[in-house]
C-alpha cells in the first residue's frame, strides 16, 4: 500500500517518461492495477486501420471519438488483407446458376426493353478503399498532409492503372492531395503485372504525361517511389522494345532538375541502360539517395 501511495506520488512529467519507455502490453497491465494508473498511464494510439471487418470500424469510431487518442493519430490504413482461397467441398452446386443463366434478359431485349444498368459507382463507394480514402483527404481543405503511402509490400496488387488513363474524379483528388503546401513523400504502388506480353498500346498511361503532371503538382516534394507488380524473374529478366517507355514522360524531370528531390526509388519497372543513364543525370543535386530494384531491361 505504501509503495502505491509513493508512486501516486511521482510528478506526471515523470510518470510521462517512464511511460514513453514501456510497450504498449505493457502500459496495458498497469492500466489495470488501479484506477490512477488507468487515468495517468495512457496507451499510444498512432495508427488505425480500416477495413471491411466490422471490429476494426468499431476501434476507429471509438478512437476518433477520444477526447485524448483522436489527437495520438499519426497514420489512418486501408487494410486491404490478402486472404486464404476457400476450399470447396464435396458436393457444392452451382449455387446462383438460375439468376444468370435465365432468359429475363433475352427476352426484354426481344421486346425492345433496356435492362437495368449495374450501379457501379455504388459500389465502387462501398468497396474500394483508395477511392474513399483519397476522396476524404482531398475534400479535408484543413487538414495538412505530408505523405501518401500507396505500398503493395511486394505483394501482387496495386493501384488500377486505369486512374492515370482518362479523367476521372480519383485522379483529381490525388492533384488536390500533393499540390498542397508541405506535401512531401508519395509511394505509388500500380497494378500491371496482366500486361506481361501484351500490346505495346497498354502502356499508353506512361505515355500520356497524367502521372508526371500529377508529380510535378507537389512543389515540396522531397521523396518519391514507383513501383508496380510487373513480374520479373527467370522468363522475364528482358522485354521487349514496343513496350519502351522513357523515364522523362513518366517523370516531371524538367520540374525536379531545380526541385529539392532528396529519395527517388524506382522497382518492378521495364526500363533500357541508356534513359536510365540519361534521367538519372538530370535528376536534382539535392538527391542524397536513389534506389532502384527488380528492373527489367529492355532488348532492342
């Protein structure tokens, strides 16, 4: 009893320190010693997730609605897990085989009737993470945002390419997102492994200067890094030249040759030897670090 009394009476600077020191299990245990401990011994709380499991949208309401934890949150994450395939079982029928295999929709357009449009838009809302999430920060005019990580952890997913083909509403939220001021770092992660072998035309959203404009809005940039799911392993190591895209379109490199670039990273990408040479020459003196992995080189 003496001991609890001498260790309520610690200054809270004190307590604040030798609570900085301790795990979070850790500081969860002396939460449950007493109620002094549980009001002066606080959790760190820097990164929720979100995600479609129900329990994780309930830690993020309960965090945001903390008078003292809302204020801890550095990080917000979609966790978009890659999850197990389920086995089938013996037995398993054709389940929803009378829904698409009826003749509902012949017969309306015998009858010269349109059929229902698929709400997409609707769904997209409900579902895809990037969109919700981009769309938020980007209408948050108050909010000051130094980095946006798009990161697949090498896993085979990414950002659809398809936000850098034609002018859509995700593409205008990522421009109000980096051109703010103080906007610093940016990972983008893009899904084109399917476009092994394919026609040269697929890569046309390198060509199309979207993805350098996008850049070259964010005037404090200091850090960027481009990386995709393109396969690169024994049957891959080299491509071909109709898929040749210079690293000067897809880069604003004109922009950063007087920029304050400190980190360039560059992984899973169809690249020659010489526009390597050639835009890594061009690219800012600021530049303490550049990184590049896992590149495919082109043949001629």
């Amino acid at each position: 009893m003496a001991t609890s009394i001498a260790l309520q009476a610690l200054p809270s600077e004190l307590i604040g320190a030798i609570c900085r020191l301790l795990p979070n299990c850790d500081i969860k245990s002396l939460r449950l010693t007493c109620r002094y401990w549980r009001q002066n011994s606080l959790l760190r709380v820097d990164r929720v997730f979100i995600s479609a499991n129900p329990r994780n949208v309930e830690v993020l309401f309960a965090v945001a609605n903390h008078d003292i934890f809302r204020h801890c949150v550095k990080e917000i994450m979609w966790d978009d897990a890659v999850l197990e395939l389920v086995s089938s079982k013996e037995g398993d029928g054709p389940c929803g085989y009378s829904s698409y295999e009826t003749d509902r929709d012949a017969d309306s357009e015998e009858k010269g009737r349109i059929s229902r449009h698929f709400e997409t838009e609707d769904e997209k809302s409900q579902w895809r993470g990037f969109r919700i999430v981009t769309r938020v920060l980007a209408q948050a005019e108050n909010c000051q945002i130094s980095e946006l990580v798009l990161d697949n952890n090498k896993l085979p997913t990414g950002l659809n390419h398809f936000v850098f083909e034609e002018p859509n509403e995700e593409y205008d939220d990522l421009c109000r997102i980096v051109q703010r001021p103080g906007f610093r770092r940016i990972v983008l992660s893009l899904l084109v492994g399917y476009f092994f072998d394919c026609d040269a035309e697929d890569w046309d959203f390198y060509r199309n200067g979207r993805i350098s404009n996008l850049l070259a809005k964010a005037p404090d940039l200091q850090e960027v890094v481009l990386q995709t799911d393109y396969p690169v392993d024994a049957t891959s190591w080299s491509g071909k030249m109709k898929d040749f895209v210079s690293l000067t379109n897809i880069f604003p490199i004109g922009k950063w040759s007087d920029g304050i670039l400190t980190h360039f990273r560059l992984s899973e990408m169809q690249v020659t030897q010489d526009d390597l040479i050639c835009f890594s020459s061009k690219l800012s003196s600021t530049l303490q670090s550049i990184e590049l992995s896992f590149l495919s080189g082109l043949n001629g």
